[in-house]
C-alpha cells in the first residue's frame, strides 16, 4: 500500500508539472500575438501591374489576344516592339511569253503576296492621352521591307524598307494618323472589292490586292504619282462606330517620277508645291444588313500631279456576304492629262471588276474578272500603255483598247499561319491596248508581248509568323 501511494503521488506531480507547462506556453502565445502588428488589409496590399489601354490594342485599334505571344523583341511597362514576316512560294507555268509563242515555267515572285519582313512598335503615352482625353493614346511606327523569294533580292533596288517606314499615332477618339512611306489612303479602302482577297469590311489596317498576277494593274487606279504607295504621306483613317469609316489623305510632291523607283526622291519641286502631290478623300459604310446579307460599300476620290498633269480617280464598290459566300464589285472612272501641257487630251477609262469567294470551311475558293477599258489612252516610249498614275509627260501617241482577265483560285487554309494554293488567269486584250511585263502583257501589234492573249497556271505556300 505505501508503494502503491508514493506511485500515485509521482503521477500527480507529473501532471500538475504538464498542466502548469501548457498554461505557461499558452500565456506565452496569446502574449505574442498581442504584441505582433495586425495582418494588413487587402486593400492595403499593391495593385498587380496593370497594361496601359493604349497597349491593349495594335495599330489599328484591334484588341491584342492576351493568350497570343508575338514574336517580341523588346517589351517594357509601356512600350512593345515586334517581329513579323511572310514568306510565300509560286512555281507557275505562262504561255506566249517568246515570238514563237514559247512557254515559261519555273519560279516567279509571288502570286498572292510580297514576300516581307517587318517590325511594329507602340509606346503608350499616357500622360500626354489624360490630359486630351485619349487615355489610350501612343506613338507608333512600322518598318516593312520587301523581298523575291527566288533569289533573294530587294523588291525595290537599294531601298530597304519600300513597302513601310511611317511614324504615327492612334486612339480611340483621334484615330489613325501616320506620317511618311505607306499605302495609298484609296488602295486602303478600295482593297475590300479590287480583287476576290481582302477583307469584307473595311479596316483601319494597310493592305489589299493581290502581287503579280495578269489583273493586278487594276490596284493602279487606286494610286499616285509613286504608285500604289506615297511618299511623305500623311493619312487620317478613323472608324466612327460599327459601320462608317472615313479618311482623308495628303502626300507631298516626290519629284513627279512615278512609279517604285521613285522612292527616296521625297520633297515637292521648289516653287511647284502641287506637282508630283496627292490627295484623296474616302468613305465606308460596313455591315449594312440587305435582307439576310450583310453590305459593305465605299466611295473614294483620288487625285495626282505628275509633271503638272493632272489625274483623277472615282472609285465605287464593295461587297455582299450571306454565310460562307461572297460576292464583289466595283467601278472606277479616271481621267489624265498626257502630253507637255496637255497638247495630246485627256485620256478616259471606264474599268471595272466582279469576283466571288465561297469558304465553306478551311478550303477557299474564288473566281473573277477584271475589265481595264481606256480612250485615248497614251503609250510610253517603249510602245506600252501607262499604267493609271504614270507618267504621262511624253505622250505623242494614244489609242483605244481594252484587256479583260479571268482568275481564280482554291486556297486551303491549313491553320491561320500556313496556306496551300493552286490559281490561274486568263487575259485576252483588244483594240490598241498594249501592256507589257511577264504577267499581264498582251500587244497583237508586234510591241511588247507577241500575242494577245496569255494563260498562266500557278502553285504554292504561303507562311506567315
């Protein structure tokens, strides 16, 4: 019994020992949390880093996927630069290319389109967008040179960004407003009816037409005194709501040479602030609803000086969608002085174009016509008929003709990078229309081409990053 009880007092001193322990560790513990510092709020916590609202779009005002990573080469809290390219493959096959009537195959520059490498920046500028109103206000700019797959060469010889070298700026309210080499402000909106290949509506981005093929002389009533691009240009495109677009467009005198090899030649002639200039004025009306189609239409006016000739351009067109189809169409009235002084007359085509697309799924197909059709149209030295724009200066010899070209094409769109395609044109000409280069040329008079008429099969891919 005495051990038993001495066993029982061990075990309770033992637990009176833990018990006083666990007291004094939780005092020690509520002590410490009284004297730590509150846990801080959420709201006390910083903001994750929010993108500027300018660099939420690109430069045409197009939200930017988030989920989607360009190819970046610079990136900060405001300012982006990117890389971008598209390279495409034609091997084709024309005839009626020699006097006797023989046949080319092989490689040729690219039928849909130029071969390029470009280099898109924006730089928010919120600062300066608060104090306008324009919080998504920034400066932009694109660099884009052109090349030939087939071997390699510049597009423009000596000239490394002939396709882009502009600085501009774009937001919501102001719209886009760009300085320097760009497309033509008609080209711009004309685009979505002057072949079977632009977009159905018309956008605030460059582009249109497709590259060398026997109807791309069409784009050329959509120019200027530099061609189907301006040399200091200033362009104002702004898109009001869903549906109307609007521009106005200004480029100073570039000597009056015409054509891409005038590029660098920038400044108007000293006390001749018109000569070699052009301005245009265009307006586009997207998505009206016809019933169960949707319409898209614009009308444009353009004007050139070259050599202190004068051209002008109307431009009507557009197109109708209902579902995977897709009809378009134009017009276009142009008028140009020819000779010194106008000592020749006026010169008057009356051209137009129809082409229908119908994409059911991932494969594309397309088919359409291209009439160009001239009055008194002058011949260059060379026996050839001025493309629209061109330099009319030298005329002494003039006639009336036409050419019509039938193209079409089946494209399969592989992903959203990577086209397959294999396409053809058809051209015949009439009366005295010459024209001459390895696509599009037909003269039944002995110059430039041999024969009238010409047929051109081609294939290939088109990859873009």
């Amino acid at each position: 019994m005495s051990d038993l009880k001495e066993q029982i007092q061990t075990l309770s001193k033992r637990l009176s020992d833990l018990e006083a322990k666990e007291a004094k560790e939780a005092k020690e513990k509520e002590a410490r949390e009284k004297a730590a510092p509150p846990p801080l709020a959420s709201s006390a916590l910083p903001p994750p880093p929010q993108v500027p609202a300018a660099l939420r779009t690109d430069q045409n005002g197009v939200p930017l996927d988030p989920t989607v990573n360009v190819i970046s080469l610079y990136s900060s809290s405001n300012t982006r630069l990117s890389i971008y390219g598209l390279i495409e493959a034609t091997l084709s096959r024309a005839d009626h290319q020699t006097s006797s009537g023989g046949t080319t195959n092989g490689f040729q520059v690219a039928w849909f389109s130029g071969n390029r490498l470009g280099f898109d920046a924006l730089h928010a500028l919120p600062g300066v967008g608060e104090a306008l109103s324009m919080p998504d206000l920034k400066v932009m700019s694109k660099l884009e040179t052109e090349y030939e797959l087939p071997t390699g060469d510049m597009d423009t010889a000596n000239v490394f960004f002939n396709r882009d070298a502009w600085l501009g700026f774009y937001s919501e309210t102001l719209g886009k407003l760009t300085f320097g080499r760009q497309n033509t402000l008609t080209r711009d909106f004309t685009q979505n009816w002057g072949d079977a290949y632009g977009t159905p509506e018309v956008i605030l981005k460059e582009g249109g037409y497709s590259n060398v093929n026997n109807f791309k002389q069409f784009i050329f009533y959509s120019g200027a005194p530099t061609g189907t691009r301006v040399n200091s240009g200033i362009n104002w495109k702004k898109k009001w709501d869903q549906h109307w677009v609007t521009g106005v467009g200004w480029a100073f005198g570039s000597g009056g040479g015409g054509g891409s090899g005038d590029v660098g030649n920038g400044g108007s002639y000293p006390g001749d602030f018109n000569n070699g200039t052009n301005k245009a004025v265009s307006v586009a009306y997207n998505g009206l609803p016809v019933g169960p189609t949707l319409v898209n239409a614009n009308a444009n006016w353009d004007h050139g000086t070259n050599h202190d000739l004068s051209h002008n351009s109307v431009l009507f067109g557009g197109n109708v969608n209902y579902g995977p189809w897709r009809v378009n169409g134009g017009y276009v009235h142009y008028t140009a002085e020819q000779g010194p002084n106008n000592s020749v007359g006026d010169r008057h085509d009356n051209s137009w174009t129809m082409s229908g697309n119908f994409r059911p799924g991932k494969t594309e197909f397309s088919l359409g016509y291209v009439r160009l059709a001239g009055d008194h149209a002058g011949f260059n030295s060379a026996g050839l008929i001025i493309n629209a724009y061109g330099n009319m200066a030298g005329v002494t010899t003039v006639a009336d003709g036409a050419k019509g070209t039938v193209f079409g094409a089946i494209m399969y769109h592989a992903d959203s990078q990577t086209d397959f395609y294999v396409a053809a044109d058809h051209f015949n000409v009439s009366g005295g229309w010459v024209i001459g280069d390895a696509q599009g040329n037909g003269n039944k008079f002995g110059v430039g081409h041999p024969y009238d008429s010409e047929l051109e099969v081609a294939t290939g891919v088109r990859f873009k990053f």
